[in-house]
C-alpha cells in the first residue's frame, strides 16, 4: 500500500490535494494555484507545518481544541477502547458503557433538568436531530401543525440540510436550498445594523422580532426558536445584555421550545460550562460538539430536557438515529476529555486567568486606527475593522477585502485568526497562558500594523457611502 507520508516534499502533497481533495468552505481554484498549507503536529496552542514554520492557532482549531493539541491521554484511551470493543451501535435496545458514561456525565454537567443526550457525530447532525425532535415532541403533544422553526439571519448551525437552513446565511441557502418551516428574524448585530440606538434598545428591539414573527406565523405554528448565545461563525456577534432575557420571556410567554446551539459555547469557551449559563438562558434543548471532546474524535449531540424526553418516549419509537450514535471511541475519548476539563480546572483558568488577562490586550486593539470595536466572551473574540470609528463605518470595497487582508498577514506572521467579512475573530485553546496571549497579541498587533500600511499604499482606507 501507497503511504502518504509527511516526508513528501510540500508542492507535492499540494499537487495530489488540489487533484484529488475537494475541501469544504473552499475555493477550489484558489487551493490549484497557491496550494494549500499543510499542518502536521501539534502541541498545546501550536501548530507546525510542512516547512517547519511554528503557528500558534488563535482558533483552536475550528472553535474546538478546548484543551489543546498533543494530549496522550487521549489517545491512550482511544487505543484501548478499538482494543476492547471498537464498535458498537445504540440501536434496538443494545447500548455499551462509553454511551452511558457519557451521557450520565453530560447530564450531571448541564444546567437545570438538561438530563437526557440524543448522540451525533457533529453539530450539524445535531441541529438536524433537534428539528426532528421538537417536530416530534408537537406532533405527540397532539398539535403536529406546530413544526415552524425561527432561527436569526446570519446564524450558524451547520452545513447539512437541515444545520444550514436553520443557518441564516444566504450563500449557503443559494448552494442547494432549504428545507420547510424555517422562518429567520434578525440578528442582535449592534455594531454592523444598530444605527443611532443605544446597544440596550437594539437588543430588545431585535429580541421583539421573535414576537412579531410569532404573531405573524399564529403560536400554533411555530415549535422553536434556535440561536446561538454568541454567534460564532458570523463573527463573534456578542448580543446587548438586553437580548438573551426579552428571548427567554417571549419564549415562555408563548411556550415554544428554546434550543441553544452550543457547539461552540459550550464546554468552557464562554468562561462556564455552557453559554446559556453565561447569558442566563433556560433551553429545553443544547446542541453540542466540538469541545465536547475537544476535537479528537468527531462527536456531538442534543442535550434535552426532562419534559422534551418524556413526551417524545411518550410516542413510542421515535425513528431516528445515525449509525455512529454515541461511538465507543468518540464517546470513551470525550470522557476523558470532560475529565481533564474538569480535574485540571480549566474551565476556571478561562474565567479566573486567561480571560481577564486577554480582555485588558484586546479591548487595547481599540487603540489601533483599523480597530472600531473589540469584544471578547470568555475566549471568543471579535474585533470590527472600519475606516471611521465614530461613524461605524464599513469599507467602500466590498466587504470581506479588508479582514482577508488582514487574515493574510496573520498567516504570514505565523497567527491563525480568522477573518469573517471585515470582522477578525479569534478562539484560541482554552489552556493558553498569559505568556502565549502576549505572542498572540504582539502577532496581531504587528498583523494589522502592515495590513494598515497596505491599505493605505492602495487607497483602500475609504468609507462606504451611507
Ligand atoms: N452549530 C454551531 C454554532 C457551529 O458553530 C455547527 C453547529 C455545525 O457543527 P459541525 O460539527 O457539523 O461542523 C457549528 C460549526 C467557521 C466554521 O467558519 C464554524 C463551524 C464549522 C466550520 C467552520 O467559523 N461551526
């Protein structure tokens, strides 16, 4: 057998990628003519690539390396685990110990009566499971014309049918369609689409679009409401203290279901386990991965509560399930992981350490001429490039120019902050230490400093017309 190995020369693996890779969330003809860059170790809150260059990754990988890359433990249960039972399935009435460890250990973790975890293998499969539960809980209650969902516009919940149409990104809804019964209100984006309000009354005014959707739609169509407590993909939205309580009373009001997608506040990003514990939000439902197991095994799932699990076994068989439902591996590896999260106090060092050391640097980017606006939850962080701070004002080019230049001269300062439109965005491992933020802070610093100069050298530093 052919091995692929890390000893080919680079251009080589890029060759055989750009022939025979096709990529998510990329352009193909971009990854032929420039090759894509190649990660081969990792360690902590570093990366290496195929030259040899040591990046230090300001996103965790995809929002999902909590505790950080290269830890044995890990892997020694994985091994162990393939060793003694490799596969089992949680079908028909068998299940094995990893599932049910786990599942005991996430119920004991979530908030209120957040006991019962329905298993996936991603966040987006998740999110479809969600939409076919809270369809099922209505249809059992005797009400099955309650099946509309409302998500927000600009939402990220996944790239599957169903994750991206309860998402409320057009590019993605453009690229295939969308299911049914998906209704988007707008997003809680103060910056971007506040205009003259104060922060405090855009939050509620956007928290009061689920009201009027409500209203509009008749309560007796509408199952859910879906959002996550700091959208992430969409840049680092930190919603106005106003928001998440006016959502939480308009839901009970009305008595639809709330469903937090946490696969990426859950798990410590936020400074506690959960977001919603953050925002002060009660879901009847969480949707989880990414640092569940800190991405060392793909693994996620809906975390719902007592009445939700009741009702829906109320309905007997609910058909419905993935093949890798709670994998012995996956699940035997997040185990380990909540472990580590919990015993080695990490959780604490965002909040107590990482996170009020990070806050003073970042909010300190303000000081930056690109730098409008800097907001960081726990370790998840935003900053908002504009060309005039006190208007808020966007980039006469068309959006995105700015922050993928930016993002350019991160990677070639061996930083991995991400751009999202012209938003940076950064989430690094949980376990960073103080040491490890100054060498982020310098890198960005010195990122925006040359991506600054250029933009000046090509007349780019101009706002749109209003
Ligand atoms: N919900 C949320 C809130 C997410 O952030 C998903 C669901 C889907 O999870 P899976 O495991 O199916 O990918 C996500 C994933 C980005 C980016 O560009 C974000 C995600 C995934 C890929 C890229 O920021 N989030």
């Amino acid at each position: 057998m052919n091995m692929i190995t890390n000893h080919l020369p680079t251009a080589e693996l890029q060759a055989l990628d750009a022939a025979h890779h096709m990529h998510p969330f990329t352009d193909a003809n971009g990854l032929a003519t420039k090759g894509a860059r190649i990660i081969t170790r990792g360690k902590g809150v570093w990366l290496t690539d195929s030259e040899g260059n040591r990046i230090i990754d300001g996103m965790a990988g995809l929002w999902c390396v909590n505790i950080g890359y290269g830890r044995k433990e890990l892997a020694e249960v994985a091994a162990r685990q393939m060793e003694e039972l490799a596969y089992y399935n949680t079908f028909f009435q068998t299940t094995h110990v990893p599932a049910i460890a786990l599942a005991a250990k996430i119920a004991e973790l979530a908030p209120g009566d957040l006991n019962h975890v329905f298993f996936a293998g991603s966040g987006s499969e998740a999110n479809d499971t969600n939409i076919r539960l809270v369809r099922r809980y209505w249809q059992v209650k005797g009400m099955p014309e309650k099946r509309v969902i409302i998500a927000r516009k600009n939402g990220y919940h996944g790239s599957t049918m169903g994750g991206g149409s309860l998402g409320g990104m057009a590019p993605i809804h453009a690229h295939g369609g969308m299911i049914d019964g998906i209704e988007h209100i707008g997003q809680p984006y103060w910056w971007g689409e506040g205009g003259d309000m104060t922060e405090a009354e855009f939050g509620l005014l956007r928290a009061r679009e689920l009201e009027d959707k409500i209203l509009e739609l008749g309560v007796d169509k509408v199952a859910a409401f879906i959002g996550e407590p700091v959208q992430g993909a969409g840049g680092v939205i930190v919603p106005p203290a106003t928001y998440w309580p006016e959502i939480q009373r308009i839901c009970d009001k009305y008595g639809i279901l709330l469903i937090a997608d946490e696969v990426i506040t859950g798990f410590g990003r936020t400074g506690n386990w959960f977001g919603s514990q953050t925002f002060g939000i009660r879901p009847h439902i969480m949707t989880i991965a990414k640092g569940l197991s800190s991405g060392y095994q793909p693994i996620g799932g809906s975390i719902v509560c007592d009445e939700v699990a009741r009702v829906v076994a109320e309905g007997g068989e609910f058909f419905h399930g993935y093949t890798y439902s709670g994998h012995p591996v996956a699940a035997a590896v997040a185990l380990e992981n909540l472990r580590i999260l919990q015993e080695e106090h990490i959780i604490e060092h965002v909040r107590d350490v990482a996170h009020p050391y990070l806050r003073e640097r970042w909010e300190a980017l303000t000081e930056h001429p690109l730098v409008g606006e800097a907001k960081l939850v726990g370790l998840m962080g935003s900053i908002a490039l504009t060309p005039d701070k006190a208007k808020r004002a966007k980039f006469a080019s068309e959006a995105g120019t700015v922050g993928f230049r930016t993002r350019e001269r991160c990677f070639a300062n061996n930083l991995i902050m991400r751009h999202v439109g012209d938003r940076m965005i950064i989430s690094p491992p949980l376990v960073i230490t103080p040491a490890e933020i100054d060498i982020l802070i310098e890198r960005a610093k010195t990122s925006l400093d040359e991506s600054y100069a250029s933009l000046k050298a090509d007349g780019l530093l101009v706002a749109k017309a209003e």
